[in-house]
C-alpha cells in the first residue's frame, strides 16, 4: 500500500498471467485470518 499498488499478477511457471491479487483479496484475507469467518 505504501508503493500504490493495486493489483498483484500471478504467474504460472511459464511466466503467463495466471490471476490477479487485489487490495480487495489482501484485506479480506486479513479479516478472515483476525476476526474469522461467519458460518451462515
């Protein structure tokens, strides 16, 4: 966050663009790795 980055590629070993982290996926994990999830 401190360099503005937003999106994250991921890359198979064939360097191809595989996916895509976003600041999205990163704070939702932490939530989930702090608070956990909510079983419905």
């Amino acid at each position: 966050m401190k360099r503005n980055i937003r999106i994250i590629p991921v890359v198979d070993n064939n360097n191809r663009i595989v996916g895509v982290i976003t600041r999205a996926n990163l704070v939702d994990i932490v939530y989930d790795t702090i608070w956990g999830t909510e079983e419905a």
